[in-house]
C-alpha cells in the first residue's frame, strides 16, 4: 500500500512539473519568432485561381491548366511591422485582373480592417488591391461575365 | 425476446418523432398543361405547415427556371394561408404579396439564398442555363408550436413570363421557413417538391436542357472575355459520334471579330476525364491570338482525332458556343 502511495505521488510531481514547462504563448511572443523580422518583404506565389460562377459556387481551380499562372509574384512590404507597399508581377499572364492597372513598381499601400474581408488598399487612390481570407492573401474580380467571378489565392510557397 | 420489445418500441416511437417533426410538406404543385412561349405561365402551388416544433420567420418558397427568361423581372406571387399564427395570434393571411430575396441570407450556408439552392439542390440535371427564383412572404409568421397545433395551409400563385424559345427544363420547388432554413436539427423542417420536366411549345428554336449535348461549357454562363471549359461528349445514349472511342481528341475552333474577321485557333489536345467526355480550358482572346481590345462576336468549335481524318461537327461552321449578353 505505501509503494502504490509512493507511485502515485511521483507521479503526481512529474505532472506537475511537465505542467510548470508549458509556456503560455500571448500575441507579444509572437515577435520572439527568430524569423520575425518587422521590416521584411515577402513574396507571394499564386496557390489557386477559382472561377467562380452560379452552379459552382465554391470554385473550380483553373491554376493547373495554364502555365502563365507560375509566373504570377505579389510582394508585400511591412515596415515596422505594419503593411506598407505591394508590387505585383502580372508575368504572362495576358490580361488585367482588376479594372486599373496593376502595379509593376512598388506603391505605397496600408492595412484596411474596417471593411470584411480585411483588405490592402492603394495609398494614391483607396483601391483594394488584396484581401485577406482566413489569413490567405487574395485577389478577387470579375473579368468579362458578371456572373463569373475570380478569386486568386497566394502562399508564400512556388507550387 | 426483451431486445426484440425494446427495438418495437424504439421503432414506433422513432415513426412517432418522425410523424411530429414532419412539418411542411407540398400538397400539389400544379404547372400549366401547355405552357406557351412568349406568354404568361401561372404555377399553382399548395404547402402545409404543421406547427409541432418552434419555426418563425418568413415563408420562403424557390424554383428553377430557364435563365433566359429573366423571371426576376416578370415573376409575381400571392399566397393565402389559413391558421397562419402571427404575434401569437391565428389569422388568415390573403393574397399577401411575396418578394425577391435575393440578397437574403439562407442561414446555414450564410449564402444568399439563391445561391444557397445552388449548393443544395445543384441545377436539377438541366444541361442548359438555369436558375434557383427565391421569393418570399412579407408577413412574418410565429410557428412555435405552442396551444392547439394547427395546421397552416398555404395556397401560392407564382406567375411569369416565358421567353420566346420553345424549350424543355426540369423544375421544382423548394419551401422553408427563412429563419431556418437548411437546418436540419429536425426533418422535413426544408423539403423540395419532386422534379418535373417543363415543355413550352408555340416559340421558335428548340431547347432541351433535359438531355445532354455534345458540347457543352463550363461556366454554363460566360462571356469570350472569360476563361472557359470546352467539354466534348462522344457518345449520348448509343449515339455514338464518329470520335467515340479515341483516346485522343482535339479542339478546334474559330472566332468573328467586331470587324467581320475569322481568326482559327490552334488544333489542340483536350484532355480526356472519362471513357466519353473531354475537355480543353481556354482563354479565348489568347487562344485565338487577338489581343485584349478585340472584341470576339462568335465562335465555333469542332472536334477531329490526331490527324484529322475523323471529324465531328454541327453545320458547315462548327458547334457553336456562345456567350452570355452583358
């Protein structure tokens, strides 16, 4: 009986000190990340293009049957950890996504989170250029058809 | 011998439940006999609403009709509903108008609702360009199931304008409370009528969105300036075409310009997704090698094997493949 007492009280101190190394992690300590960096630009490459329509309302991915869509580059800017400048890299793809032009040079841009989907909108003239979608960074238009839409969807990875 | 008494009594209460919970159902949905084109099509609709658990919200009631006929524009409804409860109260509500709810939220899916049909019942095996119309009623009813439990009895009329086409689709209804929606805590709480297949005669042309065709797209709806899929079918029901069993199929296709230009597209693989379906994903103005600012007013398709010697066509031009109106 006084082994089993033993037994269950180790026991009871290996939890407790397992518990004591379990740190709690609060938004601060994101910035303890090695690879946090607040001054940094990161390149995005073009994950999935969904064609959006009536009956296929979750999208089909139309990224696989056109190579120009690896060409695709979208470089965010954060400065002092806030979103500062967006550049874009159309490639080959052979039209405009947006009804403007897109930028080839880095423009100014800010952090929108007043509106829903959060969005990146131009400095000069307040356009969305980018949203963000459950933390992916998106583009979303129409191109011809107002019934057919396109969400373009970026990672930090070249699929 | 106790096991078999238990699963009885499991059983009957389950029948029970599922008694209790059925609470709307379709009484008759009542199309035209000979619809026309060009002409007003009245539907006759009769749902029963059975109180047993709590349901508020507006009387939603949705259908699919051919696109082209842009339904939202002409479509009027009324309804009477007997024992309706409102606030509390029993009432009778008369010739209550319904309106578009387009921009109304089915609450399950947070999708407009029409989109919501879309997702739910797809476009009821129509091959051609359909759609889901939502209506729904003003008056906000109070089903909680509270005191007598009486039986609502709703009488809609859904009328429209046809188009000038003559034209087979499948339809059918679908009725739910807003509130509720697609919930599906309990059953029958949403319920679809069964499919009926529409026939407008006394029009010009002849649609059939009820059998499959040769060629089709994906989106059904889109415009030259879009990226599109040409799908090809080489068999229909033992209509083989002369490509039906090739594995190798390709796309050809031409195009007019705004200035009466016919630019060819290059002969190109498609890609083969069954024993008898292929398919070839375009951009239109790349693939016919036009430039953004040319305006492409038609295109034409047809089908050949590797070196050409098997063609599969429709007229002298090809398939064609046309593009929705702006």
């Amino acid at each position: 009986m006084r082994n089993k007492i033993r037994v269950f009280l180790s026991l009871m101190a290996a939890a407790a000190l397992a518990c004591g190394c379990v740190k709690t992690l609060n938004l601060h300590d994101t910035t303890m990340d090695s690879e946090y960096e607040p001054d940094k630009v990161s390149t995005y490459y073009l994950w999935k293009a969904l064609q959006i329509d009536d009956v296929n309302v979750n999208g089909i991915d139309i990224k696989p049957y056109f190579d120009w869509f690896d060409s695709f580059q979208l470089e965010i800017r954060r400065t002092d950890g806030k979103i500062t400048g967006i550049k874009m890299n159309n490639g080959n793809i052979p039209h405009d996504m947006y009804g403007f032009n897109l930028p080839t040079e880095e423009v100014e841009c800010y952090f929108d989170n007043s509106v829903q989907p959060n969005a990146i909108r131009r400095k000069s003239d307040d356009q969305i250029v980018a949203v963000f979608r459950k933390g992916v960074v998106c583009m979303e238009f129409n191109m011809d058809c107002k019934t057919v839409s396109y969400r373009f969807m970026f990672s930090g990875k070249n699929n | 011998m106790r096991k078999n008494r238990f699963i009885t009594i499991f059983l009957a209460l389950a029948a029970v439940a599922a008694m209790v919970f059925s609470c709307i159902e379709f009484k008759s949905v009542i199309w035209p006999s000979d619809p026309k084109a060009n002409s007003e099509m009245e539907v006759t609709i009769q749902v029963q609403l059975v109180p047993e658990t709590e349901h508020n919200g507006h009387f939603v009631l949705a259908f699919v009709a051919p696109k082209s006929w842009k339904v939202s524009e002409t479509v009027q409804a009324t309804y009477s509903a007997t024992n309706a409860q409102v606030g509390g109260q029993l009432i009778t509500i008369t010739d209550e108008a319904m309106v578009l709810a387009n921009d109304y939220t089915e609450p399950t899916t947070t999708m407009p609702y029409s989109s919501a049909m879309l997702s739910q019942y797809g476009v009821l095996g129509n091959t051609g360009p359909v759609e889901w119309i939502v209506l729904r009623g003003t008056t906000y009813l109070n089903l909680d199931g509270s005191g007598t439990h009486p039986t609502t009895t709703a009488d809609v009329k859904v009328k429209f304008k046809t188009g000038p086409n003559n034209i087979k689709f499948f339809s059918a209804f679908v009725t739910c409370l807003s509130d509720n929606g697609f919930n599906t805590d309990h059953d029958g709480e949403f319920i679809i009528s069964d499919t009926q297949m529409i026939k407008v005669t006394g029009g010009s042309g002849n649609d059939d969105f009820t059998v499959l065709h040769y060629v089709s797209t994906t989106p059904q709806t889109f415009r030259y300036g879009d990226y599109v899929s040409i799908e090809f079918v080489s068999s229909i029901d033992g209509n083989d075409t002369a490509l039906y069993g090739e594995s190798q199929v390709y796309l050809n296709a031409t195009c007019t310009l705004a200035d009466g230009t016919v630019k060819e597209g290059p002969k190109t693989l498609m890609t083969r997704s069954g024993d008898e379906t292929y398919f070839k994903y375009i951009y239109p103005k790349s693939f016919f090698g036009v430039g953004q600012n040319a305006e492409i007013v038609d295109m034409h398709v047809w089908f050949t094997n590797a070196d050409g010697s098997i063609v599969v066509t429709d007229g002298t031009e090809g398939f064609e493949v046309s593009q929705a109106s702006e």
